[in-house]
C-alpha cells in the first residue's frame, strides 16, 4: 500500500510536500467578510494569521469586526517557498514563518507584516518562539531522529543575532510532523511530536546563551503500537497543570484517536503520570491539533476523520480535586462540526472566538464562538468554503 494511501485510510493529516502540488488554490478571504447564517455575532477579534500552502503560498491576515471577515491593511503577503510551520512572538512584535527556503521573520506594526528578514537557512518541519522573544526554535528531521534549534533573535524584529544551538537526538521512527512544536509557558521545555516515535520533551533555558538546549530529553512513547504522535499542547499557566499529546490508535482500546494527558510536574521525575482516565477518545481519527483555551479551562482537538469526511473539534473539561495536591481530570464534553481534516486552531486575544482552518474539505475556515447556555460548547459563526490549502492559523497575543 502507498503511504498516502494508508494515511488517507487512517485518517492521517496529509503532509506538506501532498498538499503542496496542486491540491486546490490558496484560501482567501470571501468578498463581503464570510458567511453567517443565523444568530449571528456582532464581537470583534484581535488580530490572526493565517499559513496558506498552495500553488501561490501566502501569510493572510484578517480580524472580525463588528461580525464581519475584515483583511489586515497589505494582506496577503507572498512567501519565498513552500511553507512548513508558522508561530507569532509572544510580545507580538513579529511572525516567524518556516519554508522550503529558510526561516523568516515579518516584523508586525499595527497588524501588517513587514519586509521579512532570514532567521536561518534551515528547512525547519516545525518553529516556535520562546517567552523572552529571543530564541526562534526549530524542528528538523535528523538522521535516525530529530535536531532541535535555537536561533538568538532581535526581541523586537526577529531578526537573527548570533549562532545558532542545536541537539540532536537519536530515536527510532521518528518523523518531525509539520507545524507541530511548542514550548511550555514558564518557558522551560520544547515538544515535539515525531509520528511512530513518540514525543520528545527537550529542557531549555533561555538565560543559558551559550547552550539553552539540554543534552538529554525525555521521549514518550506512543500509547498504542502502530499508533502515531501528531500533535502536542501544555497549559496556558506559569506554573501549568498538564501536557496533552493527540495520537493516533491513541485511545484506551487502540482504535482511533486519542488525547492523552500528563502531569508536566512528573517530567523530569522518571516517571510520567497521566490523568485519571487518559487516553480519552479524541473524537476522531487524527487529532491533528490540541488547543488549551479561555484559560485553560477547556481544551480542544482538531480531529481528522479520512480524506473525505467531515472532522470535527471536540472539547474536554479539566477539573482538580480539593486536595493539596490536586488531581486534574479530563472529560470529553462537546462536538463541534470542522471541515475535512482540520489542520489548526487558534483562540483570539479577546477570548471571543475559536478558529480553526483545514486543508482537504469545506468549510475551509470556520471562526467559532463560545456558547451562551452550554459550557464550553463552540458555535459556528463566520466560515469559508473557499478551495483552500491552509496549513496554519496563529492569533495575536
């Protein structure tokens, strides 16, 4: 069997390089700012970008205003190359955007991009930026594993400063899945999701110039075998609760997709500990995206269910007991309707809205709102259906 086709079997995100050779035209915002067709919202949105990787690949920017699709002033912009990864500063001075010709960052004024400078040559599957806006991570398939990268960059434009750090790390399996790294809040671990092989967690230390990488990491294993990491997220907090991995074959019987969720205060300890009841169903067969929103209290997954039917976002609880050490549960809770695999999502500065984007199937956009009467419930409120090859969405912080 083909290796598309078996990840079209199962459910899997089609990669990149598939995405990438003519599988539909770049998305763009519709004239007249979306679709809504009942109960419509009238909020506004902070600022969001969005990765587009197809037959002319593009950064769009847009915000809702007053309920309407809104393009950011010198959207779109053009990239050099065919585009991997994206991820935006915390202070949101800049967006850092990953390609087949480097990595690059765009300095942000007032919502629109400016020229971008080169952070570094490497073709990077995946890039973050750490919480001092100094360091621009990386994620690269390695021989026998990955390396990861750190880039000292301007605070301010992004722009690259010094030499680069890596580790590399040796693991069986691996394979660097695109757009998928993330560092912890109080900014001292870097995930990355490599398919058969797991999860690596690698310690970083920002202050440490010369070598903020650690030497050793910790790798978990996927749960079920045959079972792929796709996708990775810790709790928004400083100090956080938890860290969720979406596999596939990740669920407690092994046959779809599954949210597993760690204690982050068991790395480091030599044993993990998961949440009672993890893995929980994600509520499809590729969890290709895992989001903590409105504070952590719920987080959400962006499920694939094959490459023609209709995904969806599922949303958990996380409760703690009144213990002094609390124990945190995790419990699926509602459903919402997403387009054919569903890439990305991302929550807007105000806390308002949910986005999510997706690459095989309408709608190819959808801007959720978070419902008045069911907790943590999302509603539909603005979509595209556009043909589209989005691969990534970030808001402004």
């Amino acid at each position: 069997m083909k290796l598309g086709d078996w990840m079209k079997r199962c459910g899997v995100a089609i990669p990149l390089a598939m995405l990438a050779t003519g599988c539909g035209d770049f998305w763009q915002a519709p004239t007249g700012g979306g679709t809504c067709t009942s109960n419509c919202t009238t909020a506004t949105s902070g600022d969001f970008y969005i990765l587009n990787a197809g037959t002319s690949p593009e950064i769009v920017g847009e915000s809702i205003v007053s309920g309407n699709l809104t393009a950011l002033s010198g959207s779109p912009w053009t990239l050099e190359g065919t585009p991997y990864s994206m991820a935006i500063a915390p202070n949101g001075d800049f967006l850092v955007v990953s390609t087949t010709s480097g990595v690059f960052s765009y300095p942000i004024t007032s919502g629109e991009l400016g020229t971008a400078v080169v952070v570094s040559t490497d073709q990077a599957y995946a890039v973050q930026v750490d919480g001092t806006d100094s360091w621009v991570l990386e994620a690269l398939p390695g021989t026998g594993g990955v390396v990861v990268g750190a880039v000292p960059v301007n605070s301010i434009t992004g722009a690259g400063s010094g030499t680069e750090k890596t580790a590399a790390f040796t693991i069986s399996n691996a394979a660097v899945q695109t757009n998928k790294m993330v560092i912890s809040p109080d900014n001292a671990h870097v995930f990355v999701p490599l398919g058969a092989g797991g999860t690596i967690a690698v310690a970083f230390n920002a202050a440490s110039g010369s070598s903020p990488l650690g030497s050793s990491a910790t790798v978990i294993p996927v749960e079920n075998s045959g079972g792929l990491a796709l996708s990775v997220a810790v709790d928004p907090s400083t100090t956080p609760r938890l860290f969720y991995i979406g596999e596939t074959l990740g669920n407690s019987a092994g046959t779809s997709g599954g949210l597993r969720a760690f204690n982050y205060s068991s790395l480091g300890s030599g044993t993990l500990t998961q949440a009672p009841g993890s893995p929980l169903a994600s509520g499809g067969l590729a969890p290709n995206f895992i989001l903590p929103a409105a504070k952590g209290q719920y987080v959400y997954v962006a499920n694939g269910a094959g490459a023609s039917s209709a995904g969806n976002v599922t949303g958990f609880s996380i409760t703690a007991s009144s213990a002094a050490t609390p124990v945190y549960t995790v419990a699926s809770t509602t459903s919402t309707a997403a387009g054919v695999q569903p890439l990305g999502l991302a929550e807007d500065s105000t806390g308002t809205f949910v986005f999510a984007v997706g690459s095989l199937g309408s709608p190819y956009f959808d801007a959720y709102t978070f419902d008045a009467t069911t907790t943590g419930q999302l509603d539909s409120q603005i979509l595209s259906t556009t043909a589209s090859s989005s691969i990534a969405i970030v808001a402004t912080p």
